[in-house]
C-alpha cells in the first residue's frame, strides 16, 4: 500500500508545468510547448507574452512553425508507438485543436515520419514506410502535396540538412560502429559519401556553410572530444573552428550561416556562447540555471530561443538576440511553480567513483532530505540512465527529486559507456565489454560507505537500458542490492534484439553484439540467465505500445520470477510506449514504485 504522504510527494512534483520551446518566427512569437494537460501540448507565447494553447492531443505532440505563414506542422503519434504522423494546424485558434481539428499532411499510421525541416513551400521528412526498416528522407510541397525522394540509400536516419536550393541534402545516419554516424550528400539521382562510414567517429547537428561549399558540424573525427569543424563537401578537407581538448562542444548554426551558438559540455552541464561563422567568439550567453539547453533559430536568423533545464529548473524558455547577446526570459517554470514544492528541489554535487581496473566514474549525487522519514536516513537508490550511447545530464528529473525529497539517497552515475566523457568513455562498453559496465555497479555499491550511505540498504532504478542495468545487477550480483524498480528494461539481450522493431535491430545489435555471430555472449550478458541466482524484490514498470523495448521482456522475466517465488510487481500500461509519458500513468506507477522502495530499504 503507497503512503498518502509519499503519493503526496510524488504529485506534486508530477504536476509542476515543464516547459519546452520548439520554434520561434521572425516576430519574436514561440511555439512552445507544456504538460500541464498530462503530455506535452502546444501553446504560442506571443511577443507581448500572452499564451494561446493550440492543441489538446490524446497524446504528447510537439511542431514547427510553416515561415511566412500562420500555419505549424504538427508532429504526433498513437499511444507512444513512435509511428510520427505530420499535421497542419491554421493560426490563430480562438480553442485549442483534438486530433479531428487538424489537416493531415504525411498519414500512414504504419510508418514514422520524422520531420526535419519546413520553408514556406516545402517540408523535409524521413519515414521507414517503404520496407519498415530503411529510411528514405521525402520533400513534401505544400501547395500540391506531391513528393520527391531525395535519399533511399538506406538505414537509419539520424538528421537531415537541405541545402538551400531545396535540391540536395546532407543526411546523417548512425553507421555499424558504435556511437558513430556517417554523413552522406544526396539528392533525387545520386547519393555520395562524405564521410567514411566504416571510422568510429560521430557527427551531429549539420548545417551549410553560407556559401554552399562546405558543412558546418559538430564531430570528434580524429579527436577525443567533439569539436565545431567545417568540413568541404567531399569529406576531404577538416578545419576547427571551436574546440576544446577537454569537453565536448555542440553547434547549432543560424539558417544562413552567420552565427554559431556553441555550447561547451561539462560534466552534463552546457555553458552557452554566441559565435561567428569562422569561429570567433562574440558573447557569452547568461542563462541563469545551470543544466542542459536546447536551441532552435527563427528562420530569418535574427534571434534564437533556448529551453533551458537544470535540477531546479523544469523549463525555463530565452529568447536570445544573436548580435549584443542579450537574452530575455520568456517563461519559467520554477518560478511558476507552488513554493513549498520548489523548496523541496536538490542540486546534486558531483563526484568520481574509482573502480577496481583504475577508472573514474562520474557521479552526481542527490541528497536526502531532511524532512524525509527518518527510518530511511543511510539508504541510496543508484538511478541508471537509458542508452547506453547516452548520458545522465544535469535536468529536472521528478523521480530523482521525489525519491531524494522522501528521504533517500539519489546517485545518479555516468557508467562506462556513457556519453559526454570523451570518445574513450563511450567506447568502454562496447560489445563484449558490456559486463564491464554491469561491473560498474559493484564499485559504485563500494562507494557507499564513503559517503555515509548503508551497503545493505541500497536499491537500483533505471529505464530502458537503465532497466537491463537494474536487472543484470540484481541478477549478477545478488548479495549488493536489496532491491529495483525496472522500467521498460530488457531482460533477455537475444529475444530483446529479435523482438525490437525493425528499424532498429542492427543498430541496437552494433551495441550489444550480433545475433548471428555474438548469441553465446548476448546469453551471457542476460539478466535472465541468472534468474535462479536473483532474490531481491523487483517493481517493473511497462508500456504496451513499446517499439524499442517490447512488452514481452518484462512479461518473460515477472513469469520466470514468479516461478520461484520472489516477489516481482508488473504494472502495463496499454496507453503508453517506451517509458510513461501521460501524467496520470506515471501518477500511478510512481508513488507505488517509491513506496515500494520505502518498504525494502527503511531501517529496522
């Protein structure tokens, strides 16, 4: 049974308004978007702040703005199964729109359609509907609706960066080797390699030069931290523009090309700065919090907004003047949110964790509140982040700061395999390396009583990948944990891989290993093939529409737990896909997670 306090607790950080920004037009009005309806819907900000909300969707959604029109796209799916459908809403909106209200554009509910670029007179998409496996990248022309492929060449795509003209693209699609992509110049005859796509390098955020002869990037090709490079169009020719020997810089480059706003990655944090387009540094960027950020620019490049979310800070939305660097803050959802509920928010301290083969692994660690039960002061919950090719940033998490505000100790570790760390770091889990990233878990449990924390009262949570984490530890080693919360979580690596969509089998297996060539080691690294040896509870936590993670991975192991009598919780939710994104799912699942946490680890 969830104590009321606790299911309190939970909901009233469930219920803070989380804010998130997705387009800002030439008039300085942003589309952006917040939960308060239980999944993320639209709303425009306009420029003398008035809020206009534009959509009540079954589920979460997000858009862009058509430039030069009163018009967004509208980018939604069916109960998280990821199949994204492209829609056009007319502005304004004196009532927000349903599903029925809006005018489709790409609709097959077979396929995903991932937008990635809209002018005034044409949209850019990927979609696997030709094979279910492939991704073509589309053109959509608004005016008559006809299309035109401009790549077929094949998996899966990541990002895609039309040049101006409309009649060519840079496409970026994750390659066979881990943690990398590959960059490719295609157009409706041809397609041609810019880079090569067999090097264990990754690019992201590409854009055009302003001349057209050249790609503006962030990449770590031949580096061990990414840096802002431009690179000529036939993969040739490298040039920094930005770097850094120590952190990982992202880019985001104006629509013309004329400035950069670099961000510079430190331990899950991004500092934030204006650039020129060779390089040069104008200004700083003050933002307040300090956390993760997101930019998008107006089409006409004249200003730019930023999300921003840091522990403390579920949303707060700047709109950013490129030339003086001025920023304005738009909204805040901290400062919207009920005081006694901010006061309950933690900033975590960081730390590195050694383990027995000499490494260091990143860590930050929420403390325990005060006011929290006294029966539960020593006890930690280890929160392992999803992935792997990922990382645990310093964002508003509500699960973390719930369990930190109940009374528990939060750490929240980088394992090797994360990313953020270096080129090194990410590589250190790769295929038969992954039970070095399970074995991470035992030093992070060894750490414990450095920091005052109870070894026999230490539990793990974690989703997705995090779940195969929390399973693999309760599984691998029994004696540490008392007990896990497993979200979405993969139990068995051979029928995780064989059951994944489609789309996504090679480039999960260049992970974990190959089902053709690797089966004898997938069945190793499996929680499920130690079943007999795991004794400690387990609360599992699943969305039937998952396309990543399918339902049978939590059905296979809560069978087989079940079996020998340990105690095992399964809670499906049919509305839902990888992981919970409706309030009043995770208002359900939570509180009772947390409770049942409370129950195996308070003292006495």
């Amino acid at each position: 049974m969830v104590d009321l306090s606790t299911s309190r607790l939970v909901s009233s950080l469930f219920e803070v308004r989380a804010w998130t920004a997705f387009d800002v037009d030439g008039q300085g009005r942003i589309l952006a978007g917040h939960d308060e309806l239980g999944s993320t819907q639209l709303v425009e900000i306009d420029s003398d702040g008035t809020r206009t909300p534009l959509t009540r969707l079954p589920g979460k959604c997000s858009g862009r703005y058509v430039p030069g029109r009163r018009q967004v796209v509208v980018q939604h799916d069916q109960g998280g199964d990821e199949n994204l459908q492209l829609s056009l809403l007319d502005l304004p909106r004196s009532e927000p729109a349903g599903l029925d209200e809006l005018t489709p554009l790409v609709r097959d509910t077979t396929a995903m359609h991932v937008l990635h670029d809209i002018t005034g007179s044409a949209l850019t998409y990927s979609t696997n509907r030709r094979n279910r496996v492939d991704m073509d990248v589309v053109r959509h022309d608004l005016a008559d609706g006809t299309e035109t492929v401009l790549y077929d060449g094949g998996g899966y795509v990541a990002d895609v960066a039309p040049a101006r003209d409309g009649r060519s693209v840079v496409v970026t699609r994750l390659s066979l080797q881990p943690a990398s992509s590959a960059l490719d110049l295609a157009g409706p005859e041809n397609i041609t390699a810019v880079t090569d796509p067999d090097e264990h390098a990754l690019h992201h955020h590409v854009a055009w030069s302003a001349d057209g002869t050249a790609l503006v990037l962030s990449s770590n090709h031949d580096r061990e931290f990414a840096a802002v490079r431009r690179l000529s169009l036939d993969g040739a020719e490298w040039a920094d523009l930005v770097a850094d020997e120590a952190h990982d810089l992202l880019c985001w480059a104006s629509p013309d090309a004329s400035a950069l706003i670099v961000g510079t990655l430190a331990d899950g944090a991004l500092r934030l700065a204006v650039h020129n387009a060779d390089g040069a540094h104008r200004h700083d960027l003050d933002l307040g919090a300090t956390g993760m950020a997101e930019v998008v620019w107006s089409a006409d490049s004249t200003q730019a907004v930023v999300t921003v979310t840091g522990p403390t800070e579920p949303g707060g939305i700047h709109l950013i003047d490129p030339a003086d660097g001025a920023t304005r803050r738009v909204v805040s959802s901290a400062e919207e949110m009920d005081p006694t509920t901010r006061d309950l928010l933690v900033q975590p301290t960081t730390h590195r964790v050694p383990t027995p083969d000499g490494e260091q692994i990143p860590c930050f660690v929420y403390p325990a509140a005060g006011a929290g039960d006294p029966a539960l002061a020593g006890a930690a919950v280890l929160h392992v982040h999803g992935g792997p090719e990922a990382a645990a940033n310093q964002i508003f998490h509500p699960v973390i700061q719930a369990l930190a505000a109940s009374g528990l100790t939060v750490l929240v570790p980088n394992v090797r395999g994360s990313s953020g760390y270096g080129k090194r770091w990410v590589s250190l889990d790769d295929g038969r390396l992954r039970l070095d990233s399970v074995a991470d878990l035992a030093a992070l449990h060894a750490w414990l009583p450095s920091q005052g924390l109870d070894p026999e009262r230490a539990a793990l949570w974690g989703g997705s990948y995090g779940g195969y984490m929390v399973l693999a530890g309760v599984a691998m080693q029994p004696d540490l944990w008392a007990a896990g919360v497993d979200i979405v979580g993969i139990s068995s690596l051979v029928t995780f891989l064989e059951n994944t969509s489609d789309y996504r089998r090679a480039y999960r297996e260049r992970e974990y290993g190959w089902l053709e060539h690797d089966r004898e080691f997938l069945v190793e690294a499996s929680p499920i093939t130690y079943l007999d040896d795991i004794t400690a509870p387990l609360f599992v936590i699943h969305g039937a529409n998952d396309p990543r993670v399918p339902l049978s991975e939590a059905e296979q192991i809560k069978e087989a737990l079940d079996g020998k009598g340990v105690p095992c919780e399964l809670r499906v939710y049919h509305d839902e896909g990888h992981g919970l994104a409706r309030r009043e799912n995770k208002l359900d699942a939570y509180p009772a997670a947390i409770g049942f946490l409370h129950a195996h680890l308070t003292r006495g």
